[in-house]
C-alpha cells in the first residue's frame, strides 16, 4: 500500500514540474525576476523527484514476492539470500568433496545438513544416486557413529545401511565414516564418506576423513558472521567474491595478498601492516607468540618490511593480539605513551597519528593484526572499525581454511611415517611430469631403491628401529636431490625418486652420492648402531619408454639386478644390466 501512494504523490510532483517548466518557457524577459525564480525551482523538483524516483523503485522491488519459496525449510538463509554467498557455499561443499577423493580415489562422500522444519537431514553435496536425499533426525545409526572414530561396516548393518545408501545390492565390505558439521557447538549436520572396501579406509585416511566435517563447520560460521554483519550488498559481495576465489592449494601469501586489495577498497590509509603471531617451538604456553611477524605491508615504505620480526607485548601493532579489541586513535603517541610502533629502538622518523587496528582471530584466539595508519589526525569512523573487525575474522577464517586444507592435503597425498610422497601421489606427479616433459622435449631419470635386508633390521632390532631408519633414509632421499625432483615412499623400505629435465647416465653422480651416504650412514638409536645399504634401478624417459608402468618395471628390473650382484649399488635399465657391470659396486 505504501508504494501505491508513493506512487500517486510522485504522479502529482511529476504534475507540477511540468507546469513549471511549461511557465518558465512562455515568462517574457521582461520578468526576469520570475524567470529566475522559475529556474530555481525547476532545479529543486528535478532533485526532488529524483529522491522520490529512488524511494519508490526500493519500495516496489521490496514488495516483489518471494521468489525463494523453493529453499528448503531449516536451511540458513545465508545459503540461499545471495547468490555470492550461494557461490562459496557452493565451493566450499566441492571442495570437501574433491578432498575426500583425493583422499582414496574409490570414496563418495556427501554433505548432510540439519533441515529442523521436516525434522531430517537434507542432503547438500554428493550424488543423489548414491546417497539418500533425507535422513530422519531419529535414525539411530547416525546418532551412534556421528560422534565416534569408528566405520560403520555394510555386512554387520544391512538395514541401517540401506537406509543411507538404498536398498543396492552390496558385496559386504564396505563402510562408512561420519563426520559431524557443527555450528556454535550445536549439531547441524554431518559428511559421510563411504568405501568401497573397509581395508581401502586405513586408519590414517580414516583419520582425514573424520577431519572434513570440521572443515565444513569452519566454513559455515564464516558464512554465518558476514551474512550477519552491517554491511552494505556490493561491499558483503565483494568480500565474498575474494574469500571464494581464494585458491587454498596455492602459497599462503596468496591470501594476503588477495586480502591487499580487498583492504584497499574498503579504507582509505597511508600504511598498512598485516602480521601474525610467530609460534615458536617452545612447549612453555607462556613463551608461545612472544614475537610477532609481518606478512604483508602496502603504502608508505619504513624499516618493518614483510618478514620483519617485533615483540607481541609493549607494542602497537601487537596490542591487538594482547587485548584482542581493536584501537581507534588520532594521535597513537598520546594515547598510548608508553609504546613503541613496533620496537623501542626504532627511529621516531614516522609521523604516522591516526591509527585503525583490530585482531585476526583464528579458531576464536587473536593470532595477528590489521593496521592502518594515516599521517594524519583524520579520524577512522566507527563503521571503519565494524568493516576491520570482520574483515579480521574472515581472514582469520581463511588462513584457518587453508592451514586445515594443508594439513588435511599433506596427510591425503605423504606417508605418514616417511613425510615423503605416497604411491598414489607419486603415480600422479609422474604423470604430470611426464606430460611437462614431453611438451618441452625433455628427458627424464627414474629411480626406484629398496633397502638392503631390511627384514633383518625389524627382526633383530625392533620395528620402531625399522622406523627410524625409513624416516633417515628418507631425509638422506630429500637432501640429495633438488627441490623440483619428485622423491616418494613407494612400499614398505622402497623409495622411487624422478630427476626432472636430465638423463639417467647424467643422473648417475646423484645416485652414486645416495648410495654412499646411506651406507656411510652411522644408525644409531638408542644406543644400539647399525649399518644399512641400499639397491637402486634406473630408467629413462623417453630413451627406454613413454609408458609410465613401464619405466617404473624397467628401473624395478634394474634394481633387483643390483641386489642379485650383492646390493649397494645402482644401475642403469639396458646398459649395465647386460654386461653385468654396477655403477657403483659393493
């Protein structure tokens, strides 16, 4: 109703300015007082029914019906009110999804979420063919495993199975692990992963999987804290539209720097600094985050470039960490008499006075800080303050994103016991190895080694002795090669390594080199030493094959070629195999 009348007093406005402008044109110039008169007021209407204009376009487009009548009841309206925030919703659940793979190629996993008006948890990512669209809240199959580091096996469940996957036919060894999405603590869904095979699901995977749920939360609490926020829709777009296209796979200055612009848009500042709490490795709590470091800086230039370090306690730009509330000044000197900006040995050359800061809070502690800093007494306002201190918790969200990605991504694709590449992500890289060196026409060295008579080492000497030496024998693997080459743990005490852009005879002094150290290598654990060799097989790309099994069978020929001749040494697929010859004898 109340756009109706607008609408009626806008037609009566409209109405008299084109009386007005009808009068100014006919005015003789022999009233030229009028004719300026006249000419005022047609410049107030204009501004006026403007304004009006305005008015009545908000009113009516708030008066449009709904048109969200298909979103699903208990779903947040932060997931379906916008279509940015739709989008990272839609990206975080693809994501975990793509993770969850990545994790064991033969998973499937989905997103539940909480729907209380039906009493069932929707289902919000995953197939629909291979997961049920709702599950009742009551069902105790959920309720028992959604909280515990357990799988939950298809032959000792069939019915409570069928009521999550269908009715199928099933071999008996598959299973399932839950992992519980939560929102301020409470309960608001889960993500099921499901195996084809329970020994496919190891303990470790088991352990990633479980973590995923917790990825979820992360996400919509982050969601939830900007829909809430007091902002405007093109600024609550823009911070969406840079924390969804935030590549988590990518460096994590990245996100710094991604956070850079979105910090230009918003404020208006001569300096800014970004720095995080440094942790240090002792396990005293109270020595934990003495000093602060700058991770990234825009503006006017001074001293504290990025990666310059600076005590937490007694400055300005760690004050935020301390008290975890923002400060708002115009003249930081006064108010804060006893501080330094960043060291008390600094020079007092900067005369930077207003001074805007807040914390960036992870997992709900103050990790970092924001500051702006302006060489003058202009005043931030305190919608400045409200628009920093979400962008602290957004950025804290994102750093934690990442941080839970990293670790979730190292876990899914290194062993756990070596920190080496696994099978899988070897057979990966070397894939994508191959197809980089086939495009620049390089050639390639491919290595594969197996420890000497390691059964004897866990036999006589105990399997956390067997471990000790995996884990040296891998750093010795990692010290010898360069950053680019791929180097993997492929199986039990056998390791794969590829040397990027060379050639196996070029490759030989390297190799030579790990067989050395390796048996050169005095083990020594717990006051018991040992002497460990190791036998190595080399093929060539594309000189012996392009075929990616094929090389890896070539250099495994090799190897146990070398074992055969006593171990210790090394050779080459084709040119020492058949003359019998090792290029580094025992």
């Amino acid at each position: 109703m109340s756009s109706m009348a607008n609408l009626k007093t806008f037609t009566r406005a409209l109405t008299v300015f084109c009386l007005a402008v009808l009068i100014y044109f006919f005015v003789p110039d022999s009233l030229s007082h009028l004719s300026e008169l006249l000419k005022y007021i047609i410049i107030i209407a204009i501004i006026v029914i403007l304004m009006m204009y305005n008015q009545i376009l908000g009113s009516l487009s708030s008066s449009q019906p709904s048109t969200g009548s298909d979103k699903p009841d208990g779903v947040p309206d932060y997931l379906t009110t916008q279509s940015s925030t739709n989008n990272l919703y839609e990206n975080l659940k693809s994501l975990v999804i793509s993770t969850a793979k990545s994790i064991n190629p033969d998973c499937k996993s989905a997103i539940y979420v909480i729907d209380p008006g039906q009493q069932v948890f929707t289902l919000q990512a995953g197939k629909t063919s291979d997961f049920a669209d709702s599950i009742p809240l009551s069902n105790t199959t959920v309720k028992k495993y959604i909280n515990k580091p357990k799988k939950l096996h298809q032959k000792d469940y069939p019915n409570a199975w069928a009521e999550l996957f269908f009715d199928q036919t099933w071999k008996g060894s598959e299973c399932a692990i839950f992992s519980p999405v939560t929102l301020h603590g409470t309960l608001a869904g889960f993500v099921l992963s499901r195996v084809d095979h329970f020994t496919d699901a190891t303990d470790r995977e088991m352990g990633i999987l479980q973590q995923l749920g917790e990825f979820v939360s992360f996400g919509l609490e982050n969601l939830e804290s900007l829909e809430k926020h007091i902002l405007g829709e093109d600024s609550k777009s823009l911070i969406l539209e840079i924390v969804s296209n935030l590549d988590f796979k990518s460096d994590v200055q990245n996100i710094f720097n991604q956070f850079k612009y979105l910090l230009r848009t918003f404020f208006k500042y001569d300096r800014l600094t970004v720095s995080l709490r440094k942790d240090t490795e002792n396990r005293r709590k109270l020595d934990k985050g003495v000093s602060s470091i700058i991770k990234l800086t825009d503006g006017e230039k001074d001293d504290f470039v990025e990666g310059s370090e600076f005590p937490t306690n007694g400055s300005l730009h760690g004050l935020p960490v301390v008290s975890r509330i923002s400060i708002q000044t115009t003249d930081w000197r006064q108010s804060h008499p006893n501080m330094a900006r960043f060291r008390s040995s600094e020079p007092d050359e900067y005369a930077f006075q207003s001074v805007l800061a807040s914390p960036i809070i992870i997992e709900g502690e103050s990790r970092g800080s924001i500051v702006l800093e302006r060489l003058d007494a202009q005043p931030f306002s305190s919608m400045d303050v409200n628009d920093l201190e979400l962008i602290g918790q957004v950025l804290g969200s994102a750093l934690r994103w990442r941080y839970e990605y990293k670790k979730i991504h190292t876990n899914a694709t290194h062993d756990g016991l070596s920190g080496l590449f696994n099978h899988q992500t070897f057979k990966e890289r070397f894939s994508d190895e191959i197809q980089r060196a086939a495009r620049f026409q390089q050639k390639m060295a491919v290595m594969i080694f197996d420890l000497d008579k390691f059964k004897k080492v866990n036999d006589t000497l105990g399997h956390q002795y067997g471990d000790y030496v995996i884990q040296t024998v891998s750093k010795i693997l990692q010290d010898n090669v360069r950053a680019v080459d791929v180097v993997a743990r492929y199986g039990g005490e056998e390791f794969s390594v590829i040397l990027i852009n060379t050639t196996a005879v070029m490759s030989n002094m390297v190799a030579k080199r790990i067989v050395d150290n390796i048996a050169d290598y005095e083990f020594s654990m717990d006051g018991v030493d040992t002497r460990v060799t190791i036998s190595g097989g080399m093929s060539e790309y594309p000189t012996h094959s392009e075929n990616i099994k094929e090389l890896i069978e070539m250099a495994d020929q090799a190897m146990y070629a070398t074992k055969q001749k006593g171990g210790n040494g090394i050779i080459i697929h084709n040119e020492d195999e058949k003359t019998g010859e090792q290029v580094n004898p025992a």
